[in-house]
C-alpha cells in the first residue's frame, strides 16, 4: 500500500515542478513583465521610445514569448506586427537567451532609419543588455514573413530565414520583391549592430529604376550624432547578376556588377550589362549625401543598334547604324526621368556601317551644279561607313565641334547640335565631294573650289533626324574658288619672276 502511493506521488512531484517553472517563467516572463522590460531593454539600446501593444508567455513545448504590434521611434521608423521568440527553460534562469528561434511576421521599416543603431562592444548584438537584462547569446533561426522595408517611393517586401550568434548573422535565404523586380541573396552580416556583411544576389527580373531609387534613399548618409561619431558604419558589399531587367522601360539583359554601399554613396563596380543589341561595360557611382542624389556613368558602349536607341528615344526612322565609345555622364534624381533631364557629361562616339534616309546630300549637291539627269530619287538618304565626334551634353542637348562623317560620295567635317527630346539638328561644315561627284561639277568649280582634286562646297543641315534639310552654301564656295584662284595666280606670278632671274 505505501509503495503504491509512492508511485502515485511521482505524478503529483511531476505536477507540482511543471506548475513551478511555470510560475517561475511566467514570474520572468509573464506579460505584464517582458513587456516592461523589453521595452526599457530596447529603448535604451536604440535611444528612442519602444512600444509593445501586448505580450505573452507559455513554457510548453519551449519557453515563448509572443509580442504584438512592436514599434520603435519617435516617429514609428519601425513597426512589427507579430513578434514570437522561443528558447529553452535552463538558460533562461540564468537570464541567457540560447539556441532560440525567432518568428517575424508582417511590419514596416521606414528607410533611412531616423535613429542611429547600437554600436555595442565585443560580440553583444543590439539586443544584449547588461545587469537585470536578458542576455542574447545565439538565435538558431530568424524566419521573417512579409517585412516591408520603404524607401521614399518604393518598397521591398522580405521573406528570409536566418541565423545570429554573437554579432554574427548568416543569411541562408532572402528574398525581396518591389513592384517588378524579385531578388534572392544569401551571404551574412559580420556585424549586426554595425550592419556589415557581403551578399550574394541573382534577380529575375530587376528593374534598375526600382533599385537605384530605393538605394538613393535607404543609404543616404545620415547626420553623425556626438554619440556614433567615429564608431563603426555600414558597409555592405553585394555581388548582383540578372538576367533579364529594364531601365527606363528599356528592356536589358546578362546583367553583373559587385555593389559596395556606405553611407552617403554607393558604387556599381565593376558593371557590365547587354542592352539594344549591344554591350557596355564600366562602373556606377552615386552620390546619396544630398537633397537630389548625384549617378556618374563611365565606361565604354559597343555595337549598340541606333534603330533600337532612337525608338526608345521616341524618334524612331531617324539614323541607322551601330554605336561604340565612351561614356563619362552625371545625372540627378531618383528616377531615369530626372537622371535623363539633368545628364550632362561627354560622349566620344562612333557610328559605323549606317545611313541617314532622308539627308539627300548627294541629290542636293547634284541639283546644285545644274545637273538634274544625274540626280539620285528624293528620299535616297545617305549611306556612310562612320560618323565620330566629342559630344558635350547638358540641357537635354548634345554637341560638338569636331563631327567627322565619311562615306562614299563625300565626307563632312564641321560641328552640330542635336536636340535629344525633339531630335532637331542643327550642324554646319565643309562637305568634301569624291572624286566621281567632283568629275560632274561644272568646269569651273572644278577648277576653282577644289582642294587636293577633291571640291569643298560649306553646307548647312537643319530640320530633325527624321526629316534633314539639305543648304548648300554656293556662295561661300565661290569666295572659297575665288581665293583659291587668287593663291593660284599669285603663286604662278612668283614661279614666274624666279624663272626670269634664272
């Protein structure tokens, strides 16, 4: 009889040491408290008010606590919908966090954040407290579930899974979504409280809008306070490749760059992309300290299609041919409008193997020397095998004073303007026939205004792209003929005098 109520008091000591860390958790842990001392914990390690609407705490099948609606700031930068933290019972009496698993599950951050992060020593992450605190000492999994993160205009929702020991947080999977473009990365953070770490990425697709205005916002370089002055500060490094994206609504493709960001610029570099038929390789700074970020482009273009660059441009029809140079342009903004509208910069340009439809050049130049027969149909344009130049933009404009365009019935060398939005030219210079144009000029122009047996005629090209206007300027080329004619004699009258002194 004894010993069975012996077996029989085993269920009831079992009862009565489950009852008791249970009031012990829920002494520890019980609402009133975590939520109190979370939110002292948290509000002195970011220096800004913490709120918690509601908490509460179980100790089966682990320890967890549930926190609802968490905010941070003063204004709210950071809001948490649900909050579930798990962890064993042993550590926890020793007030130590260990081997927990954390749930995240829906919330907003607002980019940049109007607060500065802990900066904490040793390998204490941020939610590490000293004295009568929890001390946090490893998460083995951080499962984050539609985490939006909002920098100006745009906005990344976040699923990832994760884990932290010490100040160190290793990634296993993020993926973020905007509007358009979806990203997965992996990699980690070697310090969470300084937020620096490398990550790998792959996005498909990725709009560059999307991504350049998110990051010109949420890496803006904060105003350093007395408190994080000379204490550690972003640097995040992220190899990124896509395979298929937009910038501008213009579609590109083979996308790969490595981004180095800290606060107040980052970099795209190297970054080498396909895009309208063609390649570009070089490198991409931003400047996100000011009101109105500040992009640098530089680097090299090759084998572009102009028909697909002058469709994008809204002047379809215009030129034809195939684009290599160099690139040195500055734009500012947060977005490819305002980027475009305020580029400026140089552009060393070579078009090769292409035509102009309608630049009647040659019919013009025929027409002008009385020989209608011999003139090509209207609307024969003009071939040529390269048209180079330095072209300053600014203004919307571009232009230059050393346009060279060569091609098989005449070159031309001179300056010009075009419009970028309007595709209007304005261009001035000397057109150098061939010698089989030169052959059906009029005896005496022949005679007179040619250089090297090649005529020399100043035209001047008007209208736009798509409809060119053809001036041939007969008058300069007669002051030109009669100049030529005077050096002619002169120099005939001086070999005259030398034979007679001879």
């Amino acid at each position: 009889m004894l010993g069975g109520r012996r077996w029989l008091a085993i269920p009831a000591i079992l009862l009565v040491a489950a009852l008791g860390a249970y009031f012990a958790a829920s002494r520890m842990l019980g609402s009133d408290l975590v939520r109190s001392t979370l939110e002292q914990q948290l509000t002195a390690a970011f220096g800004q008010p913490v709120h918690i609407a509601s908490a509460s705490a179980s100790i089966l099948p682990r320890v967890t606590v549930n926190l609802n609606e968490l905010t941070i700031g003063s204004p709210v930068a950071v809001q948490i919908t649900q909050l579930r933290i798990a962890t064993g019972l042993r550590p926890l009496f020793s007030r130590t966090v260990q081997d927990a698993e954390v749930s995240l599950v829906g919330g907003t951050v607002l980019l940049p954040l109007n607060f500065d992060l802990p900066a904490e020593g040793g390998s204490q992450p941020p939610a590490a407290a000293s004295g009568s605190g929890l001390n946090v000492a490893s998460v083995r999994l951080i499962d984050v579930r539609g985490l939006s993160f909002i920098a100006g205009k745009q906005t990344f929702v976040v699923d990832a899974e994760s884990s932290i020991e010490g100040d160190r947080l290793e990634i296993r999977r993020l993926e973020a979504r905007a509007q358009t473009t979806r990203i997965d990365a992996r990699g980690a953070l070697t310090s969470v409280a300084k937020l620096q770490g490398e990550l790998t990425a792959t996005a498909d697709p990725l709009d560059l809008d999307e991504l350049l205005s998110f990051a010109s916002t949420a890496f803006a370089a904060p105003k350093q306070s007395k408190a994080t002055a000379g204490a550690g500060t972003t640097h995040l490094r992220v190899a990124l490749t896509a395979a298929r994206g937009q910038f501008a609504a213009n579609a590109f493709r083979d996308l790969s760059t490595e981004i180095d960001v800290v606060p107040g610029r980052f970099t795209l570099s190297p970054l080498a992309v396909s895009a309208f038929g063609g390649k570009f390789a070089g490198r991409l700074d931003a400047d996100t300290s000011r009101a109105a970020p500040e992009l640098r482009l530089n680097g090299r273009l090759d084998g572009l299609d102009v028909v697909e660059i002058m469709k994008a441009g809204g002047s379809p029809g215009g030129i034809t041919g195939r684009l290599g140079g160099t690139v040195n342009v500055t734009g500012s903004g947060t977005d490819s409008d305002m980027l475009i509208r305020t580029a400026r910069g140089s552009i060393g340009a070579a078009l090769t193997d292409g035509a102009i439809p309608n630049l009647d050049m040659v019919r013009t130049i025929v027409l002008a020397f009385g020989k209608p027969s011999g003139a090509p149909p209207p609307g024969s344009g003009s071939s040529f095998s390269r048209i180079a130049g330095t072209f300053a933009l600014a203004n919307g404009a571009m232009s230059s004073n050393d346009i060279a365009m060569a091609s098989r019935d005449f070159d031309m060398a001179g300056s010009g303007t075009l419009r970028i939005a309007t595709g209007a030219v304005t261009a001035r210079g000397d057109v150098i026939l061939s010698r089989e144009l030169t052959a059906q000029a009029g005896v005496d122009l022949r005679r007179y205004a040619q250089e090297d047996g090649r005529v020399v005629v100043p035209a001047v090209i008007g209208g736009t792209l798509q409809q060119p206007a053809v001036t041939l300027d007969l008058l300069a080329a007669t002051r030109r003929a009669l100049g030529n004619e005077l050096q002619r004699r002169v120099k005939g009258l001086v070999d005259d005098l030398f034979k007679k002194k001879k």
